[in-house]
C-alpha cells in the first residue's frame, strides 16, 4: 500500500508534499514559500510576519459565515534525526515515506509527522470545497522544536479568532484545551580531563533497536533508556 492509497486522500497527499520539502527548525524557508504559493493558487488570504509565521484566512461556508472564528495551529518545523549509514541531508533532501506493519513511517530518518500531518489536516481543510465550518485562520508557526521562537514572537494582532485548536497532540483523537507551560533548565559543570594509558583498548558500545517515543509524553510506560542500560 502506498501513501496515496490512504484515507482521507487529500490529507495524505498534502502530508506526501510535505515530506517532500526540507524544514529543519530555523530553515523552513522553502516550507513557508509552499504555504504562500499554496494559499494564492486557492485564492485564499494570507499574512506572514518577519520570522515566517503565517495564517491562511477562508471564509464561513453558507450558514457559518458569523460563527466564532476558530484558529487550526501547527508548526511548520520538524526534528530531523537519521540512522547511522543513511546518507541522508536534511538541508536538502526529502523525506522518504512508507507503510510497514500498518505504520507509516520514513526510511531511515525521522517522519516528520510532528507536526507534518497537522499542517496536512489544515491543507485539506483549507481546500475542501464540500466541507461546512466557520470562519477559519490556519495559523503555521515556526521553530516549535527547538524554543517556540515563532510562537513567542507572534504579534498579538496577528489572528483574530478566540478559539484555538492546537494540532500538534500525540495522541489521536486527543486535542489541546490548555497549556501547562515548560521550564528550561541550563546546567555547568567542571572537570578535569586524564591522559589514557598507552595500554588501554577502546570499544565501542551500540545500543539499539529500542522504542522512540515523546519523553514527556511517554516517560512513564518504562521503555528501554539506551544512557540507563549503558
């Protein structure tokens, strides 16, 4: 089975074109491009601030026209993490989609999905010609992975809808109501390096083929640590 082949098609297709566009944190210059380019074909309204943030404005289909406006929020980043051997540059290249074992997955690297599939559920929506909503801001922020600078940089009058619905949740069918907040923690330390025998032997030791998971979402189920087990 292929991507294409799944349900519903058009998000899937969005996400494929996604997976398609290099957007490191900090780099999602070509992602924003797309979103512009994606918005102006559709005839929507559109607005991009200095950091590359953007909201894609559509109008309340027939009876929702004076409904609450409801912001649709993702990030346009993602985390890109290879395996050793897989010549992969995240600069550049594309993610690699697959099905395996009912999952989609990526070849080698990581899928993107956080928050890929957010941004492709806004596309779809955004496209949809049969679908009944109210006024709607799909908001794209940037750099979520490494600080929520887009987030925070955001300009308080850059959307104007009161009900946000986050879609960056791990879980299906599970969606944010709140927030509870982070906390960065910065830690120095000292120490004193020491010359290694002549006589020592070096090895080196891999651990793998472990679970990967969300360490604040699945901190509790036990997985295995590869810094505990070495």
């Amino acid at each position: 089975m292929k991507l294409n082949e799944l349900k519903p098609e058009r998000l899937w297709y969005y996400f494929e074109e996604i997976c398609k566009i290099p957007r490191l944190s900090k780099h999602e210059g070509q992602m924003a491009d797309y979103l512009v380019a994606f918005a102006e074909a559709h005839d929507l309204s559109y607005q991009i601030d200095s950091l590359k943030n953007i909201v894609i404005r559509k109008k309340g289909t027939p009876g929702f026209e004076t409904r609450p406006i409801v912001v649709l929020q993702s990030h346009q980043d993602m985390v890109g993490e290879k395996n050793e051997g897989t010549p992969h540059d995240f600069y550049k290249d594309p993610i690699v989609p697959e099905i395996e074992d009912g999952w989609v997955k990526a070849r080698g690297t990581t899928l993107g999905a956080d928050d890929g599939i957010g941004m492709a559920a806004q596309l779809a929506i955004l496209e949809s010609s049969t679908l009944e909503h109210p006024p709607l801001e799909c908001l794209f922020t940037v750099d979520e992975e490494t600080g929520l600078t887009g987030a925070f940089g955001l300009s308080p009058d850059f959307i104007e809808g009161r009900i946000l619905i986050n879609l960056d949740s791990e879980d299906w069918p599970e969606i944010f109501i709140g927030c509870a907040g982070g906390r960065d923690t910065r830690a120095w330390f000292t120490f004193q390096p020491e010359k290694v025998p002549s006589q020592t032997r070096a090895f080196r030791i891999l651990v793998s083929g472990l679970k990967g998971g969300h360490s604040g979402d699945e901190i509790h189920k036990g997985h295995g640590n590869a810094i505990k087990i070495l």
